[in-house]
C-alpha cells in the first residue's frame, strides 16, 4: 500500500509548462527523455500527473480524445509511469482508477507492455491484439513499390482527414494537423490523383518512428516507408499491427529487427473501430 502522504497528494491537469519534468520521469524510469512526443501529447491531449513534494513527478500519463470535442467517441492512455523511488506502491493503480472516472463511458484503448498488461487486465482492458517494434537502418532491395508518392502540401491535408476519420473509425483533426509542424517528413500516396495513403516521419530521439502509416495495401504502405527512408540517415523505428504480416517480413528484409510486442487493448468496445486492413501503424503508440 501506498504511504499515507502519496495517497492524500492530489492528481492534477498536466501542460505543456509539465514538459520538463515529464521528461525526467521518463529518464528516471530508464527510457528515452523524449521531450518532442511529450511536447505533442500534452499539446493535443490531457496530462495527469501527481507532484513529489521532494521535486518533479510521483507519476504521470497522457490521454489523447478522439471525436467530437464535447462527446469523444475514443480516448488513448499512454506515456503511464510511475518514479521508481515510488514504484510498487499501488501510484499507478491510483492514476488509473481516476482516468477511468474522468473518461466516463468513453472508450479507451492503450498499447501495454508485457510489465504492465497485468495491471490493466486487473482493470477491465482486453487484449484485442498486438504490434511489433521494429528498428533499424532501412536498405532499399528489391522490386520497387508501383505506387507514386509525393510531399504532402497544405492542399492535400483536407483528403488527408476524410481518409484517416474513414481509416480510424474516429475524428483525429487535432492530431493530424499539427503533424506537418511536428514530423520531419510527412508523405502521400496517390493514384490517378487520388490520395490513397499518407505517413510521416518525425524525430525521436536518434531515431525517425514512422507514424502514422495509413496505406491502402501492402504496396502503398511499402512505397511510403521507402520513400520516407530515402529521406533520412537516422534508424526507422515504426510499430506495425502483427496482422500485416506481409510488410513486416519486407521491412526485416530490409534491415529493420524486431525489439518488441506489445498488447493493443481496449476498454468499454470490443476491438478499435475502422479499418485495420489499411492502418498499418499508429503515429505513437501512446496515442492511436
């Protein structure tokens, strides 16, 4: 159990002014500091977090709405951690059980960790499936994609949101238009004029994540990463629904390993709406 002092502090609205110290709960816990996601997420989303009277973060989390603003019809947890001189304390449990009052009876999905999948299953979250890390240093090989893609422009981006709302099932405006400022590359796809895919690529650390990867098959999206890869000498890094078998074994062929599975799972809806067959990758895993 928690001492009496961390379960009388109270949980409060995380901003962006949290940027700082929600990186270095991030360095605290071992992982990447990763102050442009974090940027992004408290910007778009709801940060909750608990103050350490000795300093910094006790815990923090982020969680993205999707849908109209007033009634979201989705909402992602993500970036949940906990300091580790307060881990094993009953903080995150907390955290969580007052994420589920706020949301209501919207529903939510978040990619979990084989760590911390237990705690929400405890909770109520199902696993409704799974995706694969992968990273690397991209080489072309092979027969090149068929499909054409460009640049987006600021022209395309009205197509770009009546295909990802068609693609996701749900309203991401806030997030997808603040990706051209965010991504350090952000393509189309397109045919006879018609966009039929869109990706970006935007900085992690030493790395490019290429998200979200939105692709009307396994060509479109191949096509995407290649180009995006022509666009960078840092390592890929994309987390690929395991459903799209085809495109992971072609980009481990082309340099990028496995690091990692993790488990998609919701909360309050059976499976994620929309179209999987053409959602390849989310923009972040602590966001959809």
């Amino acid at each position: 159990m928690p001492t009496p002092s961390l379960t009388a502090l109270p949980i409060r609205r995380l901003t962006v002014r949290d940027l700082t110290a929600c990186a270095d709960l991030s360095e605290d816990r071992g992982w990447p500091r990763e102050e442009h996601k974090w940027g992004l997420l408290l910007s778009a989303g709801k940060g909750y977090g608990i103050d350490d009277p000795d300093g910094g973060l006790v815990t923090a989390c982020v969680v993205t709405e999707y849908g109209p603003y007033s009634e979201p019809d989705l909402g992602t947890i993500g970036m949940v951690l906990v300091a580790e001189r307060h881990a094993r304390q009953g903080i995150g449990r907390r955290l969580m059980h007052h994420i589920l009052s706020v949301m209501g009876t919207t529903p939510l999905t978040l990619h979990a960790t084989p760590y911390g999948r237990p705690l929400y299953e405890e909770l109520g979250f199902k696993v409704t499936g799974r995706a694969e890390m992968l990273l690397g240093h991209f080489t072309p090989g092979g027969p090149a994609p068929t499909t054409s893609t460009r640049a987006a422009t600021a022209e395309d981006l009205a197509a770009i949101l009546r295909l990802d709302e068609e693609v996701l099932g749900t309203d991401r405006t806030h997030l997808i238009t603040r990706l051209p400022a965010f991504a350090d590359q952000f393509r189309v796809a397109e045919e006879n004029g018609r966009i039929i895919g869109y990706a970006a690529a935007w900085p992690n650390m030493r790395t490019h994540v290429v998200g979200p990867l939105i692709a009307r098959d396994t060509d479109t999206a191949q096509a995407l990463l290649t180009s995006l890869a022509a666009g960078t000498d840092r390592p890929l890094r994309t987390d690929i629904d395991v459903r799209h078998e085809e495109l992971r074994a072609w980009a481990k062929e082309r340099g990028l390993a496995s690091v990692s599975f993790n488990s998609v799972m919701t909360y309050g809806i059976p499976e994620l709406p929309g179209d999987w067959s053409r959602r390849f990758a989310p923009l972040t895993v602590a966001a959809l």
